[in-house]
C-alpha cells in the first residue's frame, strides 16, 4: 500500500455509518433548494438550509443571474487585484456597505475566504486574538494563520472575556472576533457588552454575521443593526450563501482598513472573483430584501411557532434567539440515528456531533424559511416525535451501536 493510502486507512467512521445505514451526510439533492427537496426521488420538507428568506428561486434572482451570464460569462476568470474585476463587484460592494451602514466593503470568494483573509491581515506577529470558544470554523482557521497570540473565551461569557483583556498591555493591539448568529445553536453573542469591554480596554471588534445577516436587525441589515452598534462595530463579515442565495463573502469597515484589505488579505488577492451571476444575484437580493421585508417578518412567525410546537412536544431547544433551532439528542449515535430516520419519514434536518458540538451534545439543526408553511412545520415536527418515540423504543430493545464515535 502506498504511503498516502496507508495514511488514512484506519478512518473508517464513515464506512461504520454507512453499514448500519444510517450514515447522514452527503445527501445528492435533486432539485432546487426550496421548502421540500427531492432526494431518491422523494419529495422531502428541507428543515436544514441555510436560505433563511427562501430566495434562492426568487424569480428576480434567478432573471439576474441570466442576465449576468448572457452578458459576461460564466467567470471572472481571475483575481479582482488582477484581471478578474468586473463593475458587478464594484456595484456589488457599494449596495453592501450602503446596506450594513459602513463607509465601504469588499468581496471576498467565500464567507470562509473572507474569516481566513480578513483575521490574519488585520492582526500581526505583536498582536492579540480574542475568540469566542464556540467560534465558526473559519474564524478558528483564521486565528490559526495569523501571528497572534491567540485566546479563547468561554461562550458568550463577558467574565472570562474581561479576565483576558486584564492581562494585555492597554497598547497592544487586540481584535475581538466573534460570530453574531451561533451557527449551530442559533444563540445571539451579546454584543453591546463585548463593545462595551472593547472600548474599556482599547480593542477593536470583527462581527461575523454570517446568520444574522438578512433577518437580524432592521430591515435585516444584521447583527450590529440589531444591538445598535453598526458604528462601533470595527469591522462586519457577510456571507451570501445563507440570506443572500449565492457564493461569496463580504467585509465592510472604513475606508482605510478596507484599502488595507485589498491589498494584503491573500485569501483575496489570490483567489478568483465570484462569478457574474453570483454577484447579479445577491445584488437583486438586497433588492428584494427593500422591496419585501413581509419576507423578514415571515421568518420571525414561523421560528416563534415552531419553537412553539418544539416545546409542546419536549424538545430541548437551548438558547436559540434565531431561525437557527437546536434539538438536543445527546450522543452522536442516536443523533445520527434520528436525521436518517427522519429523512425516510419525510424531513431533511442537520444532524450536529461531537467534536462540532460538545460531547454528549449532539444536536439536530433545525432551520426555518420565511416560505415554510404551517403545514410543513406540524409535518415535521409530528415526524420528529414520532421519530423520536421509534429511536428510543428500538435502543431499548437492542444494544446501543458503538459509541465510541
């Protein structure tokens, strides 16, 4: 056997899964990204995507995103620092700074892209990192490529966050990253307090708000809108594949450090520029977003009703203040037991193990859309229970697989 395969033929976790049948991930969707999806030729309820405001077949997206390719192709077909700049991302770049209230942006391949472009540009070999411990993993890969010294916080919790920043020297520079959304337990970092220490002890705040932009704040300008902060919010990161129905990622702040940003940031300047009809498409979603905040307010309903019903049949649901809904199942095993039950019964939802989530904290993701139904959301919450009572019942009768994974 060859080095290489050698390397990495002891991993065979997914192989596990896949023989005891309930191996989660990879699902090969045959449709479009709606409220139901077409797997194996079934119609399912998706209740694990990402497209908060249901727009990635809005019409006006979709006659943008043609108009796009008709006009220039398929790529830009290189880096925006070189020859694959086009007036859409410029366009682009504009209508997202005017849209989060900064003086100015930039567009970055990825949101990932942005998080591992943006962190290690801004802070040096000399510098401090500040994360929260529950970070996104594009922050933590970030942090990892910078210079910094580098400090986690406990989660949400401004008593450690303090205790770190006691330490440092007031005049060393200090860059607090920390998500706005929580992408897996859908919880809300309590931002005017982080603002708050920042300014006590001379630190600059990155806000990713990957989940909170497009429902968070008014008329979905995110995370800082919400809190009041977008001001003292030194630097704000998007992405376009949640909301916004597309690829990419995006960092808005001054004009300075925007400038900076296009000219250090490697994960930029190295990388092609987003295709035209993905900058089209999310310049007609901020569009859409002005033009239909009903869309915002619908999200808000059906989170309110489905945590409603969560809670009426004895589901755990944590601290979730967003779309982002979090059933606790507990061991990775049974979680991945419960998602491959409930895609036969009907519902798409994202099983969450162990090491993304803590220990023995293993979640089902569970996500709402403005364009959810009532309907679909007692379907799936009924299958859900009834899944549940099954799972449980059968672990009874039989011994629990392997829970070493």
């Amino acid at each position: 056997m060859k080095t290489l395969q050698q390397r990495f033929s002891d991993f065979t976790q997914p192989q596990f899964f896949k023989e005891k049948g309930i191996y989660p991930f990879y699902q090969v969707l045959q449709s479009g990204q709606d409220t139901e999806v077409i797997i194996n030729g079934r119609k399912i309820l998706m209740f694990g995507s990402n497209s908060y405001l249901g727009l990635t077949n809005h019409p006006k997206l979709k006659e943008a995103a043609r108009k796009a390719i008709d006009k220039y192709g398929t790529g830009a077909s290189g880096s925006r620092l070189m020859n694959g700049n086009l007036d859409l991302h410029e366009e682009l770049e504009l209508k997202l700074a005017e849209f989060v209230g900064k003086p100015a942006a930039t567009v970055f391949s990825t949101g990932f892209h942005a998080n591992i472009g943006t962190i290690p540009a801004l802070a040096g070999r000399n510098d401090v990192l500040l994360i929260d411990e529950k970070s996104h993993a594009s922050i933590i890969e970030g942090s990892r490529l910078a210079f910094s010294k580098l400090f986690k916080f406990k989660h949400n919790n401004m008593e450690s966050l303090e205790k770190i920043l006691q330490r440092m020297d007031p005049d060393q520079f200090k860059l607090i990253v920390t998500d706005g959304v929580f992408s897996m337990e859908g919880d809300v970092a309590p931002l005017d307090k982080i603002i708050e220490l920042a300014e006590k002890y001379n630190a600059a705040v990155m806000l990713d708000d990957a989940h909170g932009m497009g429902i968070m704040g008014e008329g979905g300008k995110g995370t800082a809108s919400h809190f009041g902060l977008t001001d003292e919010t030194d630097v704000i990161m998007g992405t376009f594949s949640k909301s916004l129905a597309s690829i990419g990622g995006f960092v808005a702040s001054d004009f300075n450090t925007i400038n900076y940003l296009k000219h250090t940031a490697r994960a930029l300047i190295f990388s092609a520029g987003i295709p035209p009809a993905s900058a089209a498409t999310v310049i007609a979603a901020l569009d859409v977003i002005k033009e239909e905040p009903e869309r915002i307010e619908r999200v808000w309903t059906n989170t309110r009703y489905a945590k409603k019903c969560l809670a009426e049949e004895g589901f755990e649901t944590g601290n979730s203040a967003s779309p982002i809904v979090p059933i606790f199942v507990g061991e990775n095993v049974k979680t991945y037991e419960m998602a491959s039950l409930l895609t036969k019964h009907g519902v798409y939802v994202n099983p969450v193990v162990h090491p993304a989530v803590e220990k023995d904290k293993a979640i089902l993701r569970f996500s709402l859309m403005a364009t959810h139904t009532k309907e679909q959301i007692d379907r799936a919450v009924e299958q859900l229970a009834v899944c549940r009572k099954i799972v449980e019942n059968v672990r009874i009768k039989k011994p629990v697989l392997d829970e070493k994974y």
